[in-house]
C-alpha cells in the first residue's frame, strides 16, 4: 500500500538524521558533549527527526482507516497514543476518535493498536515521549545537561574494557547512551561529573531515546501492514 510505503521512506529520512547525530567518537553528540553546545544544526535535525517518526505512524494508521472504509480526504487521521497515565479501557474511545472505521471493520486491530501504548507496559515509554516531542512547537529540545554530583563505579570487565554505572537523578538513562563522566580527582566518595544531551521536555538521555523510538516506530509501520494483509 502505497501509505505504508511512505511512511517507511519517513522512517529511513529520520534514520539518516539519526545517523548523523551519531553515537561514537567524532560525531556530532560527541562534539556537543565536549563543548557543551548543542549546534542550531542538531537542534533542527533532531527536529526533522522527530517530526518524520511522529509522520510515519499517522501515514500507517491512514492506510489502515482506507482499507476500513473508503476515505474522503477530510478525515482528520492520526495515529492513537495514549498517556502513560491512560486507562487501557478507554483506548477503545481513542482509536475511534483518531481512526474512523477501524473499530466497526478490523475491531481486532484495537488490541493491536493497544500493545503499542505506554498503559501495556514500561517499555512502551518512548511512544508517549515521541508524541510530547513533536507537539513541541520549537527546535530547541536539546541541553547538554551535566549532573552536579554523580555517584559512580569503574569495574574492569575485560581487557582494555570497563563498565561504569552511574545514577543521574530524575533523568531517564538506561546506560545505552553516551555520556561523559568528568571525576574529581580530589575526592575519594567515588563522585563526579556526568555530561549528557537531554531530552528536556520528557526528561530523557537522547540516545537512549532514540534506540526505542527508531526501530519501535519501524516495528509499527510493519505490523501494521502484516495485520492487513493478514485478513
């Protein structure tokens, strides 16, 4: 179908800005993190980012609502994303609000369309996260955030190879990002200074983000599709 089509070109423009942000030596987020600076250049490629994901699930649940019923082009067509703090049994109402059709047609698709939502578990965060950021009616979404005081541990795992844990406060980091840790070798408590690009209006370490958001959004597109040509 020729949405789904579209939204996975959506999704391969937000990889190739995901890509150039980057998440290795040289690239730009590490650039931002030694300078502390956040470029106007990130800033709005993070933004192209954020706006193709958000882009290509509503082209998904577009193709679905057409297979549903025949569209007119006026429908207001978007797709369903719960709060975390939603209720599971008010979904129903929303997919009805955002997908005309769907329930009467494919009401299978509900519990589908459900599994995706933050109230199905904690690792579905990121989609909640996706749609605050792109309702965010500005490019600035980035800081370079650097935690004032951070406990953490170096522990040899290998060779040449360590594992740091650190605990950053009320910022969601799951240890997939890249951070640099500034210790202070004045003191023996094993504290220090972490650096890290926050993602400001959710409160999350951008790459950790961006490792849920980017094939999550892409698992979607695809499941979505199977689900049709399934029936």
């Amino acid at each position: 179908m020729v949405s789904f089509e579209a939204a996975r070109a959506l999704w391969m423009r937000a990889d190739e800005r995901r890509r150039w942000i980057g998440d290795d030596h040289g690239d730009p987020y590490e650039t931002a993190l030694i300078t502390q600076r956040v470029s106007v250049e990130m800033q709005i490629s993070l933004k192209e980012l954020l706006e193709h994901l958000r882009s290509a699930l509503d082209y998904s649940a577009r193709a679905v609502c057409a297979a549903c019923a025949p569209l007119t082009g006026k429908e207001k067509i978007y797709f369903p994303i719960a709060q975390p703090s939603a209720r599971a049994e008010d979904f129903r109402g929303l997919v009805g609000k955002n997908m005309p059709g769907v329930i009467q047609a494919r009401p299978e698709l509900i519990a589908i369309l459900a599994s995706f939502q933050a109230f199905h578990g904690p690792q579905n965060l990121w989609l909640s996260d996706l749609a605050t950021l792109a309702n965010v009616a500005k490019h600035e979404y980035l800081e370079v955030n650097e935690s004032a005081e951070v406990p953490h541990e170096i522990t040899l795992i290998g060779p040449n190879a360590y594992m740091s844990k650190t605990h950053s406060g009320d910022i969601r980091m799951d240890g997939r990002g890249l951070t640099v840790l500034r210790s202070d070798p004045s003191r023996s408590d094993g504290v220090g200074r972490m650096g890290f690009l926050c993602l400001q209006p959710v409160r999350r370490e951008l790459l950790s983000f961006l490792r849920d958001a980017m094939p999550q959004t892409l698992r979607i597109v695809e499941e979505l599709e199977i689900a049709l040509l399934d029936a």
